[in-house]
C-alpha cells in the first residue's frame, strides 16, 4: 500500500520526501499544482494534484493509503494558503478523509508547546486542535512537535541571514532571549519517516530538538564566532510588531498573530527533551555549530 505525504514541496516535506523515497513502498504526494513538483518527481513519487480544502481531492489522493505524513502549514503572507485555511480547515478535513478511508497511520508534525501556546498563538491554536481531533479519530497516530529549526539561520526560510550577510545585524523578533532547543530539519524528517513503523512512536507524542539550548542572542554570537563576523544583535521590540500586525491587518490579517509566536518564545522558553530511544534511533542529531558550517560555507 501507499504511503501519502502532504507538504512534499516544502523545506521539510521535501527532506522527508527523500526518507520516504528510500523505502521499499510507493509514495503519493498531494500537490495543488505540478509547478513546483519537480523535485518530488525525480524522487519517483506519484503526484496527486488536490487541495486539504477539498474532499474529493482528498478522497481521490487516498485510494490505498496506510500511512499519512504531513507537514502542511499556511502562510501568514500568503492570503490565498493562510494559517487558518491550512492548518485549521485544511487538517480538519485532512484527518477526517483519512479516517474514512480507513488509514492504518497518521503522523503529524505539529510545534513544540502548541498546547501551552494555543490561548495566546493562532498558528498554535490551529496545531493544537488538530492534535485533539487525531487523538480522537480512532487511527493510529504520531504527533511530532519539533523546536525551531536550526535552518531559521540559514538560506531561504527567513530574513535572519540576509540581515547578517548584508547588514552584520542579527534581527531578534521581540527580546530573543528565550532558549530554544534549535533542530536540524534533516534530523526532524528521519523521525517523520521512522515513526511510520517503530513501535514505540505508535500512539505517541514526541518532542524532538535538537542537543543544546541557545536564545537567538545566544546563536547570533556562536555563527558569529564560527563565521569571524560581527554581529550586532537588534531586538525589534513586540510593542512595535504588534503596531505592524495592526496596521497591516487589513492586507495580512494573520501577521499579528504571526508575531505573537515571537512574544511567545519570549515568554516560554522553546526548549524539550527528545525521546532518548528516538536519539538512538536517529544515531544523533546534527549539533548546531555543525549547521553554523554548512549553512555558512565554513565562511
């Protein structure tokens, strides 16, 4: 049978979808277009195009499927794919197909702390609720809540390198004085694909992080001592997000609540402690400094 996985052409789902390449069992991806699939195609996978917002697509993507992995998430700039249609609406419908089509496995990525953070965090909210309504859906399940991704610093996920590579500033949204377990996204989509079979991971919540704890302060000084540039940390404080977030409310509804992630982290250190058979089972995790290395080029 076939294994799905939703989110395939995302920074994530794009490493998982090399793990579950690698398996002895067919692989499907649902897609809203095939324009950005290239990557899942010369991985062999078969494209499903169809959207979490409809039910025959749904349907259709999982005819013969044992196993569900997605790591679908909306974007708060992106009025067309937000948070609330994605990861509110979109898994809802997502684990109710898949509930009706009689899926062995579901494996979620949801967020670390989502449930401590869903009074004050939309994305969380969303995150959280759909855990609950897995936990109750009679599938077999795994729920993985990474920390944040050691990646955030590199090329392509977020303005935080720009700002070192073109100014020498390190931007913090809010103090950034709140430790997070910072994880290696490779590390996170091998969990992914091993929850699939291994028996401890059945029915489970994992955290996963990675092997030390550093506030964004904390990891602007060490890519600085690794890469020998200044870095002059700037804290944007979160009286001035929540303006932006207010008066961009009426083209980006969702950014203020986007920010309320960072107040967050503030608040709650992002930190966990990863399983210690899910760290045997991964032989490590990739240590942050080696990150620094690779994402900078040794520079």
């Amino acid at each position: 049978m076939t294994v799905l996985l939703v989110g395939g052409t995302g920074l994530l789902g794009g490493v998982i979808a090399q793990e579950l390449a690698a398996r002895d069992e067919p692989v499907r991806a649902l897609v809203r277009s095939g324009t950005r699939a290239g990557r899942l195609r010369t991985l062999g996978i078969q494209l499903e195009v169809g959207d979490l917002l409809d039910m025959r697509s749904l349907r259709r993507a999982l005819h013969d499927v044992r196993a569900v992995v997605t790591t679908a998430q909306g974007d708060p700039l992106n009025r067309r794919t937000t948070v609330a249609r994605v990861d509110g609406q979109g898994n809802r419908n997502l684990i109710a197909a898949a509930g009706e089509a009689g899926v062995q496995h579901f494996v979620f990525v949801s967020a670390l702390k989502a449930d401590q953070g869903a009074a004050s965090v939309p994305q969380l909210a969303y995150k959280y609720a759909a855990e609950e309504l897995l936990r109750s859906s009679g599938m077999d399940y795994t729920i993985i809540r990474p920390s944040s991704f050691q990646e955030t610093f590199g090329e392509g996920f977020a303005p935080f390198k720009w700002f070192i590579d073109h100014t020498r500033f390190g931007v913090t949204l809010g103090s950034g004085r709140g430790s997070q377990s910072f994880v290696a996204i490779a590390d996170v989509a091998r969990a992914a694909a091993l929850a699939l079979d291994h028996p401890a991971a059945c029915n489970q919540l994992l955290t996963i992080g990675g092997a030390e704890d550093l506030d964004y302060r904390a990891a602007y000084q060490r890519i600085a001592q690794i890469t020998g540039r200044r870095i002059a940390v700037v804290p944007i404080p979160r009286p001035l997000l929540s303006l932006v977030g207010l008066l961009a409310a009426p083209v980006l509804p969702e950014l203020r609540g986007f920010f309320a992630l960072f107040a967050f982290f503030d608040r709650a250190d992002y930190t966990c402690t990863t399983p210690g058979w899910l760290v045997d089972a991964l032989g490590g995790r990739r240590p942050f400094d080696q990150a620094v290395r690779e994402m900078y080029d040794g520079s």
